[in-house]
C-alpha cells in the first residue's frame, strides 16, 4: 500500500512565502498556508514497512508459492523496495545463505500489489526468513525482518549412507592390492543421490587437501547398498602415496545439505592405510 502525494499547496501560498518575516506573515493571515506546506512536506517524506506475511513459521514446498506480503508508505517517486530471504540457523538464528527476490522494484509503481509469489521449486530444506529493505533516494532506508519463517520441505528423503567396510577397524591396502568400499544406502528412496569418496589425513576435512577416489556414484544402483573397489589410485588414475586416511562420503542431491550450506559428510568408523 503506497501512501500519495498530498495535494499541491494553494496559489496563495507563493505570495505567502514571498513575504519577508513571522510579523507579516502573521499579519497577512498566512501563516495557515505556511503551516499547510510544512505538513505536506512532512507527510511526503514518510518511509515506512510491515510484513503482513509470513507472521508464523510456514511450510513451504515445490508447487505451491509461498506468498510473502507487506504494507509499505513510500511517498517519494524514486522509493524501491529490496526484498530477500535469509537461511537462517532455526536455533541460533545466525544466517546462513541468501537469496535476492527483488532488486530496486518501483514502490509506488506498484500500488496495491505489495506481494511476492515465491517458488521453492530446487531451494534446498531449511528454515528462510524474508527480508525486505525500502530505500528513498534522499539516501534513507528501512529494513524489516518478518515474524515468520517458511519452513522449506522436500518429497526426497535426506540421504544416507553407512559404512561396512572398512568397519570398525582399519583396513590395510597392500601395494598392488585393492579394496572393496562398501556401504548401505537409502538410494531406493532418493535415488538423486550422488556420492563422492574421498580419503584425507584429517578427520574434519576443512584443509581441501582430501584426496577424491570416486566421483558422481549414484546411490541407486545397487538397491540400498553400494561398493567401489579402490585400487590405490585416485579418480584421475594418480597413485594416491602411502598413508594412514580416513574414509568419507559426500552425498548430495537436488534439496538436502548439511544445514549449514555444505554437503552432507559421511566418515568411515575404521581407516584406510595404504601401504608402502
């Protein structure tokens, strides 16, 4: 909702201002015309914003927009509107990713239409919180958060894998030897899942040094379980050096992460020591 301009002020009014001093002004009966354009002027510089919608937490899924609805005063030709949604952590609320809806939208070109379909279709699950900024170009702006989330669902389960070989031990991989990964997945469920292995020193895999064995697998090939035979080489056929790493596997697919923006990370319980 846009709030217009106020009507210009009377023709008496030039001749007011042109008047030198508050005694005339007083004295000509003009001080209402005066007092007539400051609150025009007043009302014309109003900026205001509400969210109308999302007011409570929302389910929102592919094939049915999740409506986001607001009431703004923008009284300035010139005054956008900015509006975006915030991934945000459900329990901390720290942000986590975003994604821009609407960039410098003409508020008051678009009169009563203070409303934004959003399709979920291909965001990933999690909790977003709309955003929305209106600028003046004086240079002043507003930004309000809505009281709700939409709570972004998916029909794909999250996927799944758990290691059986290596187990709970170590596995040692002779030179000239391989081994047989295996695994149980979820794949007849979510069968978009792809599944990267990989080996690394570490366990938290956060240096980027991982070495990746196998890319793109998918998880529906074998029911629910799956196997690779790892030949001491990665998946560009270099020879990976002996080590002691620790296994895991990166499972992706088009609706699921970690809930911090990152792949979902599997590691093997027992490690992989490729010998000398």
């Amino acid at each position: 909702m846009n709030v217009p301009r106020a009507a210009n002020p009377t023709r008496a009014s030039a001749p007011c201002l042109a008047l030198g001093g508050i005694a005339l002004l007083v004295a000509s009966g003009c001080w209402m015309d005066v007092l007539s354009l400051y609150l025009q002027q007043q009302f014309n510089t109003r900026l205001d914003v509400s969210f109308v919608r999302p007011l409570t937490t929302q389910n929102a899924s592919a094939g049915a927009a999740a409506q986001i609805q607001w009431v703004d005063v923008a009284t300035q030709f010139g005054t956008v509107i900015d509006l975006r949604v915030d991934r945000v952590d459900p329990d901390t609320r720290a942000v986590i990713s975003q994604i821009v809806l609407l960039t410098r939208q003409d508020a008051l070109a678009d009169g009563d239409a203070d409303l934004f379909n959003w399709d979920v279709t291909g965001v990933v699950v999690g909790s977003y919180q709309p955003v929305i900024r209106l600028s003046s170009p004086d240079g002043r702006s507003i930004e309000k958060r809505a009281t709700g989330d939409f709570n972004v669902q998916s029909a794909l389960p999250e996927p799944l894998l758990v290691f059986s070989t290596p187990g709970g031990t170590d596995v040692t991989v002779a030179a000239g030897g391989t081994l047989t990964i295996q695994w149980s997945d979820n794949g007849t469920m979510n069968a978009d899942t792809r599944i990267t292995l990989g080996l690394d020193l570490n366990s938290n895999h956060l240096e980027g040094n991982e070495i990746i064995i196998a890319n793109n697998l998918p998880a529906s090939d074998g029911g629910d379980s799956g196997s690779f035979v790892f030949s001491r080489v990665d998946a560009n056929g270099a020879a990976v050096p002996p080590n002691t790493y620790f296994l895991f596997a990166r499972l992706e697919d088009r609706a699921h992460d970690d809930g911090t923006g990152l792949p979902i990370v599997v590691n093997a319980t027992g490690r992989v020591i490729v010998a000398p």
